[in-house]
C-alpha cells in the first residue's frame, strides 16, 4: 500500500478552501490510504493523470471536484510515498504544477521546490543588466562553497546574476526552500561556516550517505519541516479535520533542535527577536518533557493573564486535547502562581496593589518622613535594590550593591531610605495591602521550605521578570537537568526590570540558543521595525553583557510600512479609519486588525471614529473573548505577545512617545533616565513588530525621536 505525505504548500491552500473542496480532499487522500499503485493509476474518479509539460516528470493532478484539482508528486523510483503538494482551480493546477520541480538538496537532503521556468526566464534577464554592475551579491563566495551548501547549478547561475538583496528578494518566491534560506543568510553577511551549521547541518541526517542518491521516500523523511508524513487514515482523519495550525507540525530545524534536545544538563535558554517562534518552541518543549517523565509536573509561564490564556488553548491543540497531559501542566503568570503559592499555604492573603497606589504611597512616605527623596526615587530603590536583591534589613542594605542606580548614597542616606521602606511596609501592613513582587518573595520563601513542586519549569516572555519573580520559578523546580527552559527577547523588554540569572542561581552558559527566522511579519517590516533600535543597545536575557539582532531575518515579503506624519490629531484619526476601511475591503476580518497607541486616551478618539464609521471594535484589555468580532484596539503595553495580519500605530509624536512622565529627569538619575528611555524604544518597536503582513506608524504634529527618518 503507499503512504501519504502533505506539503506546507498545500496546508497553505487547503486552509481557504470551501468545505465541499475539503471533502473532496478528504475523499480523494482516503483512496490513497486504501488502494495500491496500480489500483490508484486505474482509479477513474481519481483520475491520477500527468502534466503536459511538466518540468518535473513526477508531477500529477488529482480530480477533487468538477473545478478542483489536486496536484501530487508521484514516486518513480520504487519507493512508496505520494506527496499532495497542493489544491487549486482546473487550470491554474495545471499552470502550477508544469513550472514545478522537486529535487533533493546535494547538502541538506531534504527536498525542495522550485518555480523552473521562472527562474530560466528571469535569470538571463538579471545577468544582462548585472553586467554592467560594479560588484555582484556573492562576489566573495566561490563556486564551491555554494556548492557546499546545497546551491545547484540552476540556482548557482541565478545567485551569480544578482547584484544586491533587493534582487534576492524578487526571486525568493522561486527559489528551492532551503537554498534560498542559504542565500539570504549569505547576503545578511553571515560566514559560510556559520550558514552551513545554522542551515545545512541541523538539517541533514547524521546517517546522509556520501552521495545523495536518495529515493523520493528518503527524500520526503529527510524534510520535517516542511512534509508531514501521515501514518494511518485515522491520523489523516484528524489533521484535516482540525484547524490548521502550521507551527503544530512543521518546526524550523532551528526551533526542532531547541526544543525536542532529549535533555539539558541544567537552565536552557533561547532568545530571538519578535515572531521567531519563542513561544511556540517553548509549547513543543512541554509536549516533549510530558513525554519523557512519566508524571512529573510542569509550570508554564508568561507574563500576562491574557497571553497564558492564549497559550492553554495553543497547548491544547498541540497536545490534541488529551486531558490525561494538560492536566499535569499549570499555564499561568509568575505573579497568579505565586499568589497561589501564598494562600495556600498562609492563613492571611493581603491584596496587591497596583503601580499608582503604590506612588501614592510612597508619596505618602515621603511627606511623613520628611524625607529627601521623591517618592518615584524610593519606589525605584525598593524595587531594584531591595526587592531586587531581597534584602530583609538595614544592615544588609546598608553593605548592598547599588550597581545599575546611578546616584550614590552614603550610611546616613541609606539609613534614612530604609526608614521610608519599613515605613512603606508598615503602610501596607496596616491597610492589609501588599504589592505582587513582596507576594512573590513570600512564594519563594515558602517554596523553599518544601520539596520543588515541579519537575519542569518553562519561561515564555522571560524578559521582563523581576528577580523576585525569578526566586519563585527557581525555588519551583529543584536545580538539575531540564529544570528550566527560558524564552525571551531583551529587545522587547517593557518594564523595569534588571536581572542577573546567574547570581539568582539560573547559568545558562552553554546551553544558550538563538531563533533568526522570523514567521510573524514581513522582511519590509522588521527592516523597518529594527531600525528604530539601531542607536542602542539592550542587555541580554541573563544580563550580562549585550544582545543582538544580528542575522534576524523574514523569508516573508510585502509592502513597505507606511510611515505618516499629519497636522492634527483629527486628521490623523480620520486617515486611520479611511485605512481600517481599506483593509476590510481588502478582505480582512476585523479582529485581524490592530490599533495601538501609548495611552488609552488616544485610543477613546480612535474607538469612537471608528465606530462612528460602523466599524466594530473591541478594547484589549486583560483578556479577550476571541470569539467577539471588531477591530482590536490596545495600548502598546497591552500588545506584548499579540499579533495581527495589519497594525496601525498611533500618536508616535514627540510628547507621547516616549512619554516624558514616565521617564526618571537624566538630573535625577542618569542611568534610570537611560533605561527609561530605552524601555520606551523598545516599547514602540514591539508595537509595530506585532504586524503580519501591514504596518502603518502615524503621527500628528512633531514626529516621535525615535522614529529613524526624525532622527
Ligand atoms: N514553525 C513554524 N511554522 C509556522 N508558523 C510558525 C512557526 N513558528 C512560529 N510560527 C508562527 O509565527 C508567529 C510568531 O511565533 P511566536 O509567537 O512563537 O513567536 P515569538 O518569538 O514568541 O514572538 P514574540 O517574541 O514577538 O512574542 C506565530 O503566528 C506562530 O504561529
């Protein structure tokens, strides 16, 4: 009997399919489940038939429907597995497949597609114009590294004809997949030796015989990330019934070896920048550890309520639903863990509250201490350096590092500190209130008084934790192999948080990795987006030294963000719904569209014109009913995690962003007004890396300073 195998390609189409199409999918795919070779070749309804023309002499179409046509890749060399590769109307079926060809990559193994007859009619066209061209694209590279790396001789004559990415770019959409992922990485400036570990070694098999002389069965083994072999009509069954998910099935090798790595000796972490797949990598890691201790338990975390509600439902579906595996995993906040922590095991719970409340307080503070400090000072020392570093009394702040703070304080003043922070907490006592990070130093406390809860402990969105937060997942999971897998990106962080990993008892030295590929947005709109962070550094996850978005890439393409600036705030509104309306007629649906501004007020305007345009909305705020249609309107802080197929960014004025209340006076503490100003940066390049596929950023008045072109 032969097997079954489904492409990328064809998820692609069969996910806008009608549903009567899909039947027929369904139909058609269940004869190849049931019936031999002969009897498939034999199979009228089917009509299993060759392409005239075709490029790839393996090329069939299948009868679906009157009007539909599967097309599949048929073995001719003994072995036993067929390959839908896509769906589409009679004739562009037909268009589609004769300008096909599999092969299978010399260096990677795994097989490919190509547009052929594109690329031999755009090609010569390229070398024409190149030769008048002072340097070309892959000057630098010999023939034979390329052909190291996979590239063949159809491709070697194109990428030899290109002069700058521009041009890269316009034949990527041709190109054989893992071929053009070389070429991109090569452009970026990256060292062949490193493509060749980053890209063709994590995909070849160890066991790749000398030769490539792979059969189509090999080959199609040789391609997970791409082909998803089907074991059995059941399993096929299943995966077309359910919504398709891409990031269930097809791992980038990259995201495959982080995360089904069999063991960690210790704390894994991975980092990359926006849409790299971070999270997804940390869902398959959860299967893999479920599947590897028989009933240990595992914490999965982020940061905010909303996005862990996002992230059971993705578990769910990775995990297809089985009640006996998510019920040993807990998906919640570091923050509602420790709550849990803390009222399970002591008789009075105070409430936390909030960041205002707490200034207040602070203020408070202040005025009957008569202190010499601002209250935003106190509030800023008791995070960083009491809390951050626990410190329970005077005498150990007293001999504490202040480093980070860029103020100095002698005894006499940090006595007088810790007088407002006894002070604080007397306060707090007193009104039987507490604020989430002293809930969580009471969580690790508490933790570490009994035996480790966990047996793993997964970290999404690890950048903005406190140290007090990472005193709770520590003490969670007793130290030793798979004790914690961390991902992050330090560009994306948002509050103000410093950490050092490593004196929290977390060294992830040698067992640190980085995601490059970006699946969420366009190349158009990370080039954009990461250009507003190219003035500055950010520490790294661990924190010491710097990261780097070095080799950060899309293999997506699109349009240019649109970056508007307009005289007045109504002006600016205005065009926004004139947007918001061209992007439904465009075919979005509303909840694919986001809205983001720095403050919710900017927002009040922009809900209002919409729905005066009978556009309907919906404000993000904590946790949102997928199910309810309208555009989503959030502030960027309310964005981390999101994503939509358009965002349009608000108000990047001077005066908004960054917003100068939220930055500490340079006067007042040079480093904090740094970091203020960074984490601000970093606060608008998360609102616009949220973006699929359209990202506009408007303005009224003065541009924003961090916008490049105002720079
Ligand atoms: N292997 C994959 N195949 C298809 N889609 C993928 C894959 N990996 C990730 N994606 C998609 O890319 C998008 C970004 O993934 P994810 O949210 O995991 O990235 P992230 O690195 O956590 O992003 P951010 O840091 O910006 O929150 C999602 O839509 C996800 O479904």
């Amino acid at each position: 009997m032969p097997r079954l195998a489904l492409a990328q390609s064809f998820w692609d189409s069969y996910d806008t399919l009608e549903k009567p199409v899909r039947a027929g999918v369904r139909k058609a795919m269940a004869k190849f489940q049931a019936m031999s070779v002969a009897e498939l070749n034999a199979d009228k309804g089917l009509h299993l038939e060759s392409v005239e023309n075709a490029r790839d002499r393996r090329i069939r179409t299948i009868r679906i429907t009157d009007f539909w046509r599967g097309v599949v890749l048929a073995p001719d060399d003994g072995s036993d597995v067929f390959l839908l590769v896509n769906v589409l109307p009679h004739d562009d079926a037909y268009a589609w497949a004769a300008k096909r060809l599999y092969s299978t990559n010399t260096a990677t193994r795994a097989l490919e597609v190509r547009d052929a007859v594109a690329l031999d009619e755009l090609t010569p066209v390229y070398e024409t114009a190149a030769r008048t061209a002072s340097r070309r694209l892959f000057a630098d590279i010999s023939d034979g590294t390329l052909r190291e790396l996979g590239i063949d001789d159809q491709v070697l004559r194109a990428a030899r004809s290109m002069v700058d990415k521009a041009q890269l770019e316009a034949f990527s959409a041709l190109l054989p997949e893992d071929q053009r992922e070389v070429l991109e990485y090569l452009a970026e400036g990256f060292d062949p030796e490193d493509v060749y570990r980053d890209v063709v070694a994590v995909r070849r098999p160890a066991d790749a015989p000398a030769e490539p002389v792979e059969d189509l069965a090999t080959a199609i083994a040789n391609t997970p990330a791409r082909i998803r072999l089907v074991t059995g009509p059941q399993e096929l069954e299943d995966i077309l019934e359910k919504p398709f998910a891409a990031w269930r099935i097809f791992l980038h090798p990259s995201q495959r070896r982080v995360a089904y790595r069999t063991s960690y000796g210790g704390p894994a972490q991975v980092t990359g920048g926006p849409g790299t797949g971070k999270t997804v990598a940390a869902l398959h890691r959860v299967k893999h550890l479920l599947g590897r201790s028989g009933d240990g338990r595992i914490l999965l975390t982020t940061y905010t309520n909303a996005l862990a509600a996002g992230l059971r439902e993705m578990l769910g579906l990775l995990l297809d639903e089985d009640e006996k595996l998510l019920a040993r995993v807990d998906v919640t906040t570091v923050d509602a863990y420790a709550h849990s922590v803390v009222r399970a095991r002591s008789a009075n719970t105070p409430k936390p509250i909030g960041d205002r409340e707490q200034q207040l307080l602070w203020e408070k503070v202040v005025k009957q201490l008569g202190l010499p400090f601002t209250a935003q000072f106190l509030a800023q020392e008791y995070r960083h350096v009491v809390l951050g570093q626990d410190l329970r009394d005077l005498d150990s702040y007293l001999g504490a590092s202040r480093r980070g703070r860029g103020t100095g304080l002698g005894p006499a003043r940090r006595r007088e500190v810790w007088s407002g922070v006894e002070r604080f907490e007397q306060l707090l006592r007193d009104r039987k209130e507490t604020t989430h990070l002293r809930v969580c130093a009471r969580a690790a406390e508490l933790l570490a008084d009994g035996p480790a809860p966990y047996a793993h402990v997964v970290v999404d969105e690890a950048q903005d934790l406190h140290p007090a937060q990472w005193r709770v997942l520590r003490a969670a999971v007793s130290p030793g192999p798979d004790d914690l897998f961390i991902t992050g990106d330090p560009h994306q962080r948002i509050y103000d948080s410093r950490v050092s990993l490593g004196s929290l008892g977390i060294t992830t030295a040698g067992r640190s990795f980085r995601l490059r590929v970006n699946y969420r947005s366009t190349e158009e709109i990370l080039a954009w987006s990461t250009q507003l962070l190219a003035p500055v550094t950010v520490d790294t996850l661990e924190g010491e030294g710097t990261d780097s978005l070095a080799g950060y890439l899309s293999l997506l393409h699109g349009r240019r963000p649109q970056v508007q600036g307009y005289a007045t705030r109504q002006e600016e509104t205005k065009a926004l719904v004139d947007r918001v309306r061209t992007l439904l007629a465009e075919g979005l649906a509303p909840h694919e569209i986001g809205v983001c501004a720095r403050f919710n007020l900017s927002l009040d305007a922009a809900e209002e014109k919409l729905r005066a345009a009978g556009i309907p909305v919906l404000r993000v705020k904590g946790q949102v009913d997928q199910g309810t249609e309208g555009v989503r309107l959030a502030t960027m802080h309310a964005m981390k995690g999101l994503e939509f197929r358009a965002v349009s960014v608000l108000g990047v004025s001077e005066g908004a962003v960054p917003f100068p209340r939220g930055i500490t006076p340079r006067e007042a503490d040079p480093l904090q007004h740094e970091a203020d100003l960074l984490r601000e940066r970093c606060l608008l390049f998360v609102a616009c890396t949220r973006a699929r596929e359209a990202l506009s950023v408007t303005w009224s008045g003065t541009p924003s300073p961090f916008l490049p072109q105002a720079a």
